[in-house]
C-alpha cells in the first residue's frame, strides 16, 4: 500500500479558531431562530390577542422539529461534501 492511503488526513490537529469558522453557520442559524421566534411571539401577544399566542405555542414544537431535521441534513450536506473533498 501507497503511504498517502495509510494517513488518516481526519487525525491532525485542528485549532479552535478552524472550528469556530466551521461552527459559525450552525451558531447563527441558531441565534436567528430564536430572535424570530421572541419577535413573533411578542408581535402576536400584544398586537393580535391571545389566542394567536397560543396557537403560536402549540405549532412551536412541531417547527423546532422540522428545524431540527433541517439543520441535521445540512450538517450532514456538509460533512459529506467535505469528506469528498478531502478524499
């Protein structure tokens, strides 16, 4: 075997600073659908009335999950996009 398929290019050092720039999106994704969410909620509990509040809070949960499935396939995306690059 060739020597360049015996290092495994995953096992060197990478610096906080690389994975910060990695996490970056994820963070921001994140932070960003949290303010959407304060900011809708406030809007609809003072300006529409409170059954709009409620039902915000019943459809959250089912939004948390379909953002949850989103961010897991685009980490995946990622993930294997560089995998691909790599190899």
């Amino acid at each position: 075997m060739s020597e360049t398929r015996d290092i495994n290019k995953l096992s060197r050092d990478f610096s906080w600073w690389g994975l910060l720039i990695f996490a970056l999106p994820s963070i921001g994704l994140n932070v960003w659908l949290g303010i959407y969410q304060m900011i809708d909620t406030a809007i609809s509990s003072s300006l529409i009335n409170t059954n709009a509040l409620a039902a915000i809070d019943v459809c959250y949960p089912v939004l948390s999950i379909e953002e949850g499935i989103a961010a897991m396939l685009g980490a995946g995306a990622c993930a294997h996009a560089l995998l691909r690059h790599l190899y």
